[in-house]
C-alpha cells in the first residue's frame, strides 16, 4: 500500500500556528472557530492522523508520537485559554449584574393626602375661627336619629327623599341614652343637629364634617359614599340674618372674596322655613353663575323639643353642603370617579404649590 503523504514538518507548524492564535482568541465564539480550523477535519492534524495508518511501521511509531504530542500540546492550549475566556466572561456579567447595596431604594412610595380631606380639614379650620365647635357623629346611626329627631314622621314622604341603607338586627343604644331604634347608614349629617343639641346643650354653635352613604350608583357626579359639613347655631335671638352671613363668609373662604351665597324657598323637615342655598360663582365655565350649593334654614321648633330645647327661648339656623361638590366646583373637577378612585396621582395634583 502506498503511503499517503505526511510531512511531520507541515503539521507542526499548523499546530503551531494554531496554539499561537489560540492564545490570542479574543472570545469564547472565536476560540471554537480555531478548535475546528485546526483539529476539525480539514486540518492538517487530521489529516496526518488518516496518514498514519498507510505509514511503514518505523514512520508510523514516530508520527504516531509527533501527532499525539501535537495534540496534547492543542488541547493543552485550548483548554487554558477555554478557561481563561470562561472566567472573563463570568467577570464581565458579574460586573454587570453588580448591585449596589449602598444606593438609597424607595420601598415606600410617598403618598399624598385626599384632596377631600385637607377641603373637610378648611371648613373645619373656618369654623373654629369663628369660635365653633366641631363635632362628629357615628356612620352607624339610629333611624332615631337620622329621621325621628328630624321632624320626619313615621309615614312622612320625606323619608323617602333619601334612598337609605337600613342595617338588619341592631338597635341603637347610646351615648344620649336613646334604645330601641332600628340603624340605618346615615343619609346625611343632619343627625348630629339633634345629637349636639342632646349632648352639648344651648348655646350651641356646632360644625360637623363626614361620611354619608346613599343607595346612588356611582356615576359621573353620584356615589353612594360621600361627604357632608353640617353647621347648627341654637341660641338665644338668632335670625336667618345670621344664616345668611355664615353662608356668604364661608363662600368666601372656599371659593374666593367674590363668592357670595343666594337663598330660594324649600322645604326640610328639619327647618322651618327652609332654603336652597345657591352659590354665585364667578369662575365658572361657560361664564358666571349661580349654582346649587347646600340646604339650609332656621331649625324647626320641633327638632329643638325633640332634644329637650325651648323654642321659645332659642331658636337656630342650619345647613347642609356636600364636600364632594364643593371640591368639584372649587378644582373643576368633572367626574366623581376620580374623587374615588383612590389613584395617587390624582391626589399629589392637589399638594403642588404648599
Ligand atoms: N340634610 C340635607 C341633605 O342631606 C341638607 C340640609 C338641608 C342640611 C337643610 C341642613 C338644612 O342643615 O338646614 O339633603
């Protein structure tokens, strides 16, 4: 058989051509490129090593021994740069990935408080200026209470004026000592009228902001959860005069010097006479106007009995405003849903600026 052609100084300078770029692979990727080019097989070292078997028996000892050293020496250098390249690489995503501990993390976003509240926090703040009391009355209250104590009898129509969640299996008992009525959700803060009247006595100058709840669907400017301010005076001589520039002040003070208030009959169980009260605003969109502000009007004598009062001793004025419309008016805001929502955004909006 003749020998194939094998020329031992060809391949070693091919291995060593090839441990020569292997060492200088820059990348794992390139280091693979020279592992076939050099010992794949159209290499040189292949080759020969198909050579070997059509050798003489002497040649074939000593290129058997030249291409094994050959390739000791080729996986030899392969396998240091392999490891080389593999712990740089290891480094570099290490480095990466790094983080640093020391960096100050925000794990507890800042919140912002509910435009509703800092509003309920200014009407308060304007009636403790004025020398008032605020008082707050209980969610959970007795239909005693919330209808009774109002001037709303039994089968009075008004009682369906409010669309009240009435509370299954309780009966009030409380501080005032009334037992036995049924509980409802309270449909507006009117019952703290005859509470603060009960608890506190005349002269009485009372203001009380709070939760109301209604069976409204919530829509663009309805919700069944929402807020109200009450304000009751009872004292000796007041007249609906006094309601009056109670009213116009607190415009002024929610709205601007230019808010004023403006009153058209109505009726409440609860006042005798009773008033729309509209609000004169003049940022309006679409131009100045009035607008439906609250209820008010001088509190029926038979609210001030029903609480123990004289009225012929005392008489007193009350209102009623929304807090929801008193922020949607004042921020022009248009949608309820963005009142309840709870969305921080919304909120933070309204922190700008202090
Ligand atoms: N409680 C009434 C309501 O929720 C508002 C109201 C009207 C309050 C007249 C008053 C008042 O104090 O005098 O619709």
């Amino acid at each position: 058989m003749a020998e194939v052609e094998f020329d031992p100084a060809a391949v070693t300078d091919e291995v060593s051509e090839g441990i020569g770029e292997i060492r200088e692979a820059s990348d794992l990727e390139e280091l693979k490129a020279l592992k076939s080019r050099y010992s794949g097989a159209g290499s040189a070292m292949a080759r020969a090593s198909r050579a070997i078997g059509s050798l003489s028996a002497d040649r074939k000892k000593t290129a058997g021994q030249l291409i094994g050293k050959l390739r000791a020496d080729f996986g030899r250098a392969y396998g240091l740069k392999e490891g080389q390249l593999q712990q740089e690489e290891e480094d570099r995503r290490l480095r990466a990935e790094r983080v640093d501990m020391t960096l100050p993390v925000d794990r507890k976003p800042q919140g912002a408080r509910h435009p509703l509240t800092r509003l309920m926090e200014d009407v308060e703040d304007f009636f403790v200026s004025m020398g008032w009391r605020i008082a707050q009355g209980p969610e959970l209250e007795a239909e005693w209470y919330n209808f009774d104590a109002l001037n709303f009898g039994p089968d009075h129509p008004a009682r369906q004026m409010q669309d009240t969640f009435y509370v299954k299996g309780n009966q009030a008992r409380d501080a005032a000592g009334f037992v036995g009525s049924n509980m409802v959700m309270r449909t507006h803060t009117s019952p703290d009228q005859a509470r603060s009247l009960i608890t506190r006595g005349v002269p009485l100058y009372v203001a009380c902001t709070g939760r109301v709840f209604r069976t409204d669907e919530l829509d663009a400017t309805h919700t069944p959860v929402f807020h109200q301010c009450e304000a009751i005076a009872v004292d000796e001589h007041l007249t609906m005069a006094d309601l009056k520039g109670v009213l116009d002040k607190l415009a002024a003070a929610m709205f601007g010097p230019e808010a004023r208030t403006r009153l058209r009959p109505s009726y409440f169980p609860f006042t005798e006479p009773s008033a729309e009260m509209d609000l004169w605003f003049p940022d309006r969109k679409g131009g100045p106007g009035w607008i439906e502000w609250g209820g008010c009007g001088m509190v029926n004598p038979n609210v001030l009995r029903s609480a123990g009062v004289d009225p012929d001793k005392y008489s007193g004025f009350a209102f009623g405003v929304g807090m929801e419309r008193t922020l949607l008016l004042r921020h022009d805001i248009n949608d309820m849903h963005d009142l309840v929502e709870g969305d921080v955004r919304f909120s933070q909006q309204f922190e700008m600026g202090e």
